[in-house]
C-alpha cells in the first residue's frame, strides 16, 4: 500500500521507506508507482516524491504521465484489444495465445514502468506482423492482418497520440531497453533536501550550451547559453544537493531539534549572535544524531554540516548562496513568490534566470527577519521596506515590497554590494576608471574638498564612494549619515578608523520612530571636525548640508551621492528638486559621474566613470550658461578612457590651486602638484601590475590599500625632511621598497 495524500492538488507521496530510487526519470518502478496514482487521483496537477529529499514534478511533466495512464486505460477497456475471447477464428486465438499473453503484459506492467520501451516493443510487434503476413499459408494470413491492424494498429495509434511517445519519436534510435537516458531528458523535478524550504532545478537547461563554468566555496556555477533566448540561465549546485542519504537523515534530524530552540528578541535584532547561537547548537546536534546512528563523521565534514543548518535556520538559505557570487549584481525575487524562478544581474552576462525557485513560507520567514533586522514595518499600511542585509560572503541592500503595493504579495528586490569594499586599485584592475583619476581624486581627498558621485542606478555611486573613504587619511575622524547602510563602516572600523555612522529616517517608509534625515545631519556636524559622508542626497537634509558647507562650518573632505547622469542634472537636482539656493550649490568643489554604459548590440552593459567636473564660484544665475561648469577629465568612448582636459593639464583648474595655496611646496608651482597627482597614480598602478604578474588581487584590497596610503603619507613626510622639499622619484622608490617588503 503506497502512502500518499493529495494537497493543494498535488499528489505528495511518501517515499521515506522505498526499497526503489525514489525518483521517476531513474526508476521504472516508482514510474509505475506514480502512473497507478495519478489513474486514482484524476484531478492532481502535480507531484512530489517527499523523502529525504523532494522531488516535484510540475502540471506538464504530470500531464505526460497523466496521458499514458488514460492511455493504458483505453488500450485495456477496449473489447477487442489485447483479449483472446472474441479475436478471430479457432486457429487464430490457438495460433496467438502466446502473443497476447505477451501483449497483455506489455500493456499491464511494461506501459506503466517504461512507455517509450513499450512503444518501441510494439513497433517491433508490428513490423514482425507485416512479415508474417507476408510469409505464412494463406489459410493463416487472415489472422496475422486481423491482429495487425484490429489490435496492434490501434494500439500504436493511441500511443503515438501521448505528448510522452511524441517527444521520444526523434531519438527513439538512441534508445536501448533499461537505458532511461530519455526520461533523464524529459522529466526534470524542482528538487530539494527535506531540510531546504527552497525549490532547485537540479538538472541543466535542455540544449543549453555551457558558456562559463566556475565555485564559490563548495558551490558550483554554470552560466547556459539557451538556443533562441537572449537571457542566460544561472546554474547553481550548492554542497547541500551532493551529500549522502546518511548526512540527508543527520540534517533533516538535527533541524528538527533545532526547531524547539527558541532564540531570544536579542537573537533576532543580533543576527550575527543569532547565526553563532545556532550554529553551535546545530554543530553538537549534528555530533549526537550522527552518534545515535552509529555514523562516524570527521571534525571537517561535521563543521560542513553544521554550516549548511545554519544557513537553513538562522540564515537566510539560498539568498546567501547567490550572495557570495561577487559576479552577481542584483536578485530579483518577483510576486507572486513560488511561480517563478529567482533572476539575478550578473556582471558578466547580464539578466539571467536561475534554477532557483523560493517558496512562499521562505519568502515569509524572509520578511518577518528583515521587520526585526531592521526594527521598520512591513505590512499593508506600511508595503514599502527598505533596509540591509549582511551574510557570510557578500551584503546587500534590500527593498522588499507587499500588498497593498504589489497586488500578488511579497516581492524583493536585494543590490548586492561586495563583501569587501572597493578600492581605487581594484577599480583600475576592472577598467572603471584609470590610474590618473585615482591619483586625481586621491589629491582632491587629500585636500578636504566638498564632492558629488553621481550617476544613475546601478551606476556604482556608493560603491565609488566607499573606495573614497578608503583614501582618507586614518588621523581624521569620520561620520557617515545613512537612511540604509550601505557604506563599509564595519570594514573601515576594523582597518582602524575613527569611525561613526548615524542612521536616519527613509524618505521611502517613514518610521516615525527614526530621525529625519536633515535632523540627523544636523547631529553630525555637532559631534565635531570631521569628514562627513552622506549616503545619498536625496531629501530636504540638501538644505542643510550646502548651507553648513557654504558658510565654512565644515573644514575636512564632505562627500555624497546623488542622483543625475549628467552635471547639470546633479544642479537641477539639488537647486529645482531638493531647493537648495543656488548660491548654497557654489558649495561644492567638484562633481565625478559614473555611468552604466552598453554595447551596440545593447546585449552587454558596463559601468565607467565618464566625467570629474569642477564648479567654479564666478556666476550668479545659470552654473551651465556662464560656464561654471569645468571639466578636469572625459570619457573617450572610443577609446575607452578616461582622458585629462587641456584645463587640467595646463593647471587651471582653480580647485586643484585652491588645495595647493595650502601647501607650501606647492604654492604657485603647478608642476609640483602634477607630479604629486601623477606620483599617487603611478603608486595605485603598480599596485595593479604586481597583482597581474604574481596572480595576487588580494594586495589590492582594503587592507593593502590602506596600509599603502599610511606609507606613501609617511614617506612623503620623511623625504620632506631629508630633503627640505618632495621629490618624487625619491618617495616612488622607497614606497616601492616598503611594498616589495609588504607582499612577500
């Protein structure tokens, strides 16, 4: 007796105590099994194998197997199909009792548990008929023609008109009996561990072609290129779906123990401390269950399993695999959740699908998680969240929407930010932008200038701006305003940096509860000299960050991002939209944009710094018309480079002055700060180089970077003594000793 319900017009089958591989595409038994279920249970439109792990078989491949059950059906309700009662004379049911006895078994158990084998049997019936007919006394040739075309005809023409039969013809010639390779084509389950909420697409995409294949951690990656589709498709096989039946039991029971421990609200708002909780409990779990079942397990492959439960209960599951990817820009999870596959933004291919598909219960654990992360509502008064999360391997910035806002329910979107913060170098290493903008802007930082990124969404405003804060000097203070943290802070902090973050009211959901965004900018600029970041400039704090800027209130480096693809939409921005005076907009020094740009064929898009622009002070009503507007670097698309303006390498640029009054070495002498701009270039390139010729990205992180920068600053400042003044060569190489003596 086969123990199975139907829910939710699925017919879930217990498989848990199969002697069988649970699985129709590889078993003919269970095949069978579920082809005698679905003649009971007429209105089922789906399947699920639910053992140690689940195997779902959705509405068409259900609907296959539907078509050859009615198909048996009608073969065995026929009168004068595969019965030796009423076919022909005497000496024709003496002369075929053998053969329908074969029949009758061919359609009773061999059409249940191999269709295609069936068909291809009876093929071969029919051909060996048409021979015989041929051959045998003409007293017999009546009952070969009779069986022929009454029985065997009728037959092949019922089952040539299943989908199943139909979608096997073309390769039929491939086929051997036993081989199920065809089925392994055709059936593709969602498949899942019992402990997994999430759905996976375990097999390939049919004819896809394997264009990038690559891990994270244990986790394979395989990008497929799909015959007629624009859109690639993102395949993931994560550690959890390659484990045997004996490690399935060990976690499915150790979830289950977990389940009655009840983490604390402190546990909830903490989710590191949550994370650490469970995957203690879950790692001496997994050692006392494997212990009960006489299961001997090494300390590695325990600490394995015990970082796939955490994932599963106090993490986030499948998000945090795809949140590793640092390939992977932008998840998209659409409403309603369970129908469609997660898509994701990847940097290489652009929008792909994946073979990920989450549940409704997992996207509502999601939500609940993130009302709790982040202390903001989400609910049908408040259907707009916006907040962060933060896993092992990458980070993100979340905007999760519900009804009343999405009529289908619960929808998100996560903009994934790498775990590491960028840096000047890395961004040479891509070709974001080139070694004379990084020494460029390292020069302007340096000077304590006020400054704009800007650009539009996905653009990599914040990510630029974080690589910024990198190259400001560790002897300053910093505060950064944030409605949703975004910046490196943590990273920043654990590099040294004397370091606060205030976090402000989103202008998106409005918890009454948070400071409004120009409140806590207010805060900032009483907690003392120190260089401001703005996470985004998007709301009436504007007002008050130029008016503290214009009237000097601010002496060290203030930064932001803003929304504008141009200058003069960064203007209109600020002075139409957020109502800043324009006298107030004089404030800012100079403004850098970064685009997201395309490829012709509009299939490919990359991301490139295209402008740094300064504004100068000496106009009174329109910044563009009276030429306020002074580009120091643009964008050859041509090229792909970013190229210095005339402007600025005849030195008048009157910011690039400004900064050098404030140096005595530098003042008056524009040939001393170009050098000094191009000496800060050359540093961050051969930091590039080195990693190219030792295959080492790593010196080109934030530890790397900071530490760099201390000692081109100190340096600097031994060579200034030595020598009464700056030469570069001189700093160039010892800066280029230290880093020798660094990396090895």
């Amino acid at each position: 007796m086969v123990d199975y319900e139907v829910v939710d017009n699925a017919v879930r089958i217990n498989v848990i105590n199969w002697a069988i591989e649970p699985n129709i595409e590889n078993s003919e038994a269970c095949m069978a099994v579920v082809i005698d279920i679905l003649k009971e249970a007429k209105g089922a439109e789906g399947v699920i194998l639910a053992g140690t792990r689940e195997s779902e078989y959705d509405f068409e491949q259900v609907k296959l197997l539907r078509e050859m059950a009615d198909a048996q059906n009608k073969i065995l309700n026929e009168d004068r199909l595969i019965s030796i009662n009423n076919f022909g004379p005497k000496q024709c049911e003496q002369l075929f009792s053998k053969r329908i006895s074969d029949l009758q078994f061919l359609v009773g158990e061999v059409l249940r548990k191999d269709p295609i084998g069936a068909y291809v049997k009876l093929q071969q019936m029919i051909v060996h008929e048409k021979m015989m007919a041929e051959k045998v006394p003409a007293q017999f040739k009546p009952c070969h023609l009779e069986y022929l075309e009454k029985v065997l005809l009728v037959m092949e023409k019922i089952l040539s008109e299943c989908k199943l039969i139909q979608t096997a013809k073309p390769k039929l010639s491939q086929f051997k009996f036993g081989d199920r390779s065809l089925y392994r084509e055709i059936f593709h389950p969602l498949t899942r561990p019992n402990f997994i909420r999430t759905k996976y697409m375990v097999m390939p995409p049919k004819d896809g072609q394997s264009v990038q294949k690559y891990s994270i951690d244990k986790t394979t990656v395989e990008i497929f290129k799909i015959p007629g589709k624009v859109r690639y498709f993102y395949h993931i096989m994560p550690p959890e779906f390659t484990l045997n039946e004996d490690k399935y039991t060990i976690l499915d029971n150790a979830r289950r123990y977990l389940a009655e421990h009840k983490p604390s609200e402190t546990e909830f708002t903490e989710p590191e401390k949550s994370r650490e909780v469970f995957t203690n409990i879950g790692r001496d779990l997994i050692k006392d269950v494997a212990r009960n079942m006489g299961i001997e397990l090494s300390p590695k492959e325990i600490e394995e399993l015990a970082k796939i439960l955490s994932r599963y209960t106090a993490g986030f599951g499948s998000l945090e695999i795809l949140l590793a990817d640092e390939k992977i820009q932008d998840i998209f999870i659409n409403s309603p959740i369970g129908l469609t596959p997660i898509f994701i933004n990847h940097s290489e291919f652009e929008e792909c699908e994946t073979n990920i598909i989450p549940t409704k219960d997992e996207a509502d654990t999601w939500a609940t998680r993130f009302r709790l992360y982040s202390g903001r509502p989400l609910d049908e008064a408040n259907p707009v969240l916006d907040t962060e999360l933060a896993v092992p391997g990458g980070k993100a910035r979340v905007a999760a929407i519900t009804r009343t806002l999405s009529p289908y329910g619960l929808g998100y979107a996560f903009r994934r930010h790498r775990d590491k913060p960028w840096t000047f170098p890395l961004y040479i290493n891509v070709g974001f932008f080139n070694s004379l903008y990084a020494g460029l802007m390292s020069f302007i930082i340096d000077g304590g200038r006020s400054l704009l990124v800007a650009g539009g969404r996905g653009s990599g405003k914040t990510s630029l701006l974080g690589s910024m804060m990198l190259e400001v000097m560790k002897k300053f203070r910093v505060v950064i305003v944030e409605d949703t943290l975004e910046l490196p802070v943590i990273q920043l902090r654990d590099l040294g940096y004397n370091i606060e973050r205030l976090k402000s009211r989103s202008v998106i959901t409005r918890v009454e509860s948070e400071l409004p965004a120009e409140e806590a900018l207010r805060t900032a600029l009483r907690l003392g000299d120190s260089v401001l970041i703005i996470g985004e400039v998007r709301s009436l704090e504007a007002q008050a960050l130029f008016e503290a800027m214009r009237i000097g209130a601010l002496a060290n480096l203030v930064a932001g991002t803003i929304h504008g693809e141009s200058v003069y939409g960064v203007y209109d921005r600020i002075v139409n939209d957020l109502r800043v005076p324009p006298t107030s907009f004089k404030a800012i020094d100079v403004i850098t944009i970064c685009n997201m740009l395309k490829t012709p064929d509009g299939l490919k898009k990359f991301r490139r710094v295209t402008e740094l622009t300064e504004v100068r002070k000496q106009w009174k009503e329109d910044p563009s018309d009276e030429g306020a507007f002074v580009p120091l670097m643009e964008y050859s698309a041509k090229e792909d480079k970013l190229k210095p303006t005339d402007i600025l390498i005849d030195g008048e640029s009157l910011v690039l002055n400004e900064i050098a009054k404030n140096v005595r070495e530098w003042h008056g002498d524009w040939d001393a700060v170009w050098d000094n701009i191009l000496l800060r270039g050359k540093i961050k390139q051969t930091m590039v180089d080195y990693a190219k010729q030792l295959g080492r990205t790593d010196i080109l992180e934030a530890d790397y970077v900071v530490e760099s920068n201390e000692a081109f600053h100190m340096i600097s400042e031994q060579v200034r003594e030595e020598l009464g003044g700056q030469d570069s060569k001189i700093i160039y190489d010892k800066w280029l000793d230290w880093f020798k003596g660094r990396i090895k």
